[in-house]
C-alpha cells in the first residue's frame, strides 16, 4: 500500500465532511462515505497519475472528484 497524508485542513475537512453526513444522512451513510473517500484516498496513492492535472487551480497539484466532493492532492517519491 502506498503512503497518504492528509494535510490538517484536509482532516478537518474529512471529520466536518462525516459530521455533516451524519446529521443529514445517518451514521450508516455517513460512515459508508468516509468509507468510500478512504478508499478514493487508497486509490490515489496507488496511482496518483489516474486523474488529470489541476494546474489552473494550482500548479503541481492534481484532482478527484469523488460523488459530492472534489480531492486536490499533489504527490512526490514518497508520499501523496
């Protein structure tokens, strides 16, 4: 498996994300969500070149849409 990280605003992003499904959607949906962006985020770096290039928005920078919810993700050598 490869290496992730999650910058801190990401993180935050992810918990108010489960948060926001809870109260909308129930525990049962909201986890199945978490669930799936976990795996989206498995999948990147996996293959971080499988989705295109998000240069205008900025430069380095790739992107993954995943259902309702854009990922921006840059990688390296080591780490995505």
């Amino acid at each position: 498996m490869a290496n992730y990280r999650l910058s801190n605003s990401a993180d935050e992003d992810f918990e108010n994300i489960f948060i926001y499904g809870v109260r909308r959607f129930g525990l049962r949906q909201a986890e199945q969500y978490a669930e799936g962006l976990e795996a989206r985020f498995e999948q990147i770096a996996e293959l971080p070149s499988l989705y295109p290039a998000a240069d205008h928005i900025k430069p380095g920078y790739r992107l993954s849409v995943y259902i309702s919810h854009t990922i921006y993700y840059r990688a390296d050598e080591h780490e995505v």
